[in-house]
C-alpha cells in the first residue's frame, strides 16, 4: 500500500495536511516500509494562493501523479475529507507520534 503523511524535519506527523511543507511517500508491504521518499511540497506557501478549490486540486494532483492509496493525517478539513473520498482513497486521522509508525499503523 501507498500511503502518504505529511512530516516535519524531525521525522514526526506534521498536524498540518493541506499548509504541510513537506510530504512522505511510504510503500508498505507486509508490515514492513519498503521504501520511504520525503517530498517537499510548499503547501504552506501555497494554501492561500488562488481559491481552495485551485489548492484542492494541487493536492488531489499529488497524489494521484504518486500512486497513493491511502492518506495519514492529523486532521484535515471538510473539503479535503470530500476529496479523498470522491478519489476513495482511505484517510487515517488522528495520526501523531513518529510518522513510520503511523504509517505502518495505518497501513495494518
């Protein structure tokens, strides 16, 4: 499973999803994070460029364009909730703590 989490610098789940600076990009099979690709994505700097619908589709566009299967968050807002679930992607919420670990969690 893809599953993606936004992280700060120190390898924690940033509470932040749509103003998240950086993104990483898990491939978990088994258990066991095959691969792990942080990204950074500057949606802080670009959450309030353009409408939210314009910022919406930046994010759909990212994870479509990664192969992502699944979502871990902290929380994200109404909209972006409607999103995920148009595009069925399945979203963890709540995640904190070391941001391997909420993947792995997630993707169990």
């Amino acid at each position: 499973m893809i599953v993606c989490v936004p992280v700060t610098s120190d390898g924690q789940v940033d509470h932040r999803w749509g103003r998240a600076k950086r993104i990483a990009v898990a491939n978990v099979t088994d258990g066991v994070v095959e691969s792990w690709q942080e990204i950074e994505v500057s949606w802080d700097q670009l959450h309030d460029e353009g409408t939210p619908a314009q910022h919406h589709a930046r994010v759909a566009r990212f994870l479509r364009e990664n192969g992502i299967e699944g979502v871990v968050a902290n929380h994200v807002g109404d909209g972006m909730v409607r999103i995920l679930a148009t595009m069925k992607l399945p979203l963890f919420l709540e995640a904190t703590g070391e941001a391997r670990i909420a993947v792995l969690a997630a993707a169990s």
